[in-house]
C-alpha cells in the first residue's frame, strides 16, 4: 500500500513508521512525505531516504481551492491509498478528508476523548494530563473526520502516569508507545484486516 506521510516537526513518528517497513512490520511502502514547515526534521528525512518530499502550505497559495487541488493532485500523482498524520500542526481540506474517507490517520498523544480538541497538542497535552491529576494516559490513533481528534478510535496504548512526571518525562513514556502503535495501527489499514461500524473500528 502506498501511504503519505503529513508531518510537521522532527518526524520521530516518520522514523519510527519507516523502521517499521524496512524490518518487514508494515506491508507498505511511504509514497510521499508532505511539510507546511520547510525546517521540519521530517522533510530532511525523507530527502535522507529519497522519499519524495513536498513542502506545501496553503499560503503558496491564492484561495483555499487551488491548494485543495495542489493537494489532491499531488496524492493522486504518487498514488497514495492512505494519509498518515504524524504531527501534522495544519487543518487537512475537507475535499481531502472526503476522497480519503476513513483512510486519514492520526497520531494523539493522550487517550481519547480525553484529552484531545482545541489547544490540545504536544507538551499541552502532558500538562493537562498532569493538571488534572488522570493516573494514566496514553496514545491513540483515530481516523481523522471534519471534527478535530473526533474521529473513530483505531487504538490505543495506556501509559502510567508516575509520581515525579513532569511534562516532558511522561510525554517521553508516550512517544515511546506512540512508535510501538502508529506502525501497527497502519499495517492493519494496509492489510485490510479493519471494518469500520460507524463509530466502531473492528480488527480482523
Ligand atoms: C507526537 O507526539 C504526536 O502524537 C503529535 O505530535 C508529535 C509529533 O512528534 N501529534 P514527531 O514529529 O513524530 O517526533
């Protein structure tokens, strides 16, 4: 299967999803690395890999639609059968969203529904989590809808929180399971072993 990789910063997801193909645990090849930030790690890496690599940002462009187009354009040109998000900071196009119904990823650094919405990103998340005094969190990958981090749960790892956590420690316990469960979570897209029930996202 060929996936896109969207990704914003240093792309430890990106590695971790690329070691995943290269040791034979994900059935499919990255296509295409997409960037809004032109410094992002992620970007280098696949430049590293020969990866195709696009820089792209809706301010290249003059209206919404052009970029819409720039964007499906580019995914039907590398043939891409799944996106996914690994700390993508940019709102994807609804006209996106519905091409690729049900096969647009997310990567969240928390156990949905809590913890996710507006605001919610990176180390914020952590500090929410340790601010309300939740004993254990985790990482969840959803499918991505028009909702923010409101999309069908695909799954989920929990992670303690322990006594000491600062923010960046248990964001570092959660990157580490974020690894382990991106990758399976996308070869089971790749291999099709997944029906999707409304809400319900069943694995065979
Ligand atoms: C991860 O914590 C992911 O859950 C969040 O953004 C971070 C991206 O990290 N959405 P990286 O760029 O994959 O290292």
């Amino acid at each position: 299967m060929n996936i896109a990789v969207f990704a914003s910063g240093r792309g430890s997801n990106f590695q971790a999803i690329l070691n995943a193909i290269d040791d034979g645990r994900l059935p499919a090849r990255v296509a295409l690395l997409v960037s809004n930030n032109s410094k992002a790690g992620a970007l280098e890496l696949a430049r590293s890999r020969k990866i195709p690599a696009m820089h792209l940002n809706q301010k290249q462009y003059s209206s919404e639609d052009m970029y819409e187009e720039r964007l499906l354009e580019l995914l039907e040109r590398h043939g891409v059968e799944l996106i996914a998000l690994a700390g993508y900071m940019k709102r994807i196009p609804v006209k996106v969203i519905d091409r690729y119904k049900n096969r647009i990823l997310n990567i969240h650094p928390a156990l949905l529904p809590a913890f996710g919405g507006a605001g919610m990103y990176g180390i914020h998340v952590h500090e929410a989590v340790l601010a309300s005094g939740a004993r254990t969190t985790g990482a969840t990958v959803h499918i991505v809808d028009e909702e923010y981090d409101e999309g069908p749960i695909v799954m989920q790892k929990a992670v303690d929180v322990l006594s000491g956590d600062t923010p960046e420690t248990l964001a570092a316990r959660v990157l580490l399971v974020e690894h382990e469960i991106y990758p399976k979570a996308i070869a089971v897209f790749a291999s099709k072993r997944v029906r999707i029930e409304g809400r319900n996202v069943w694995i065979q």
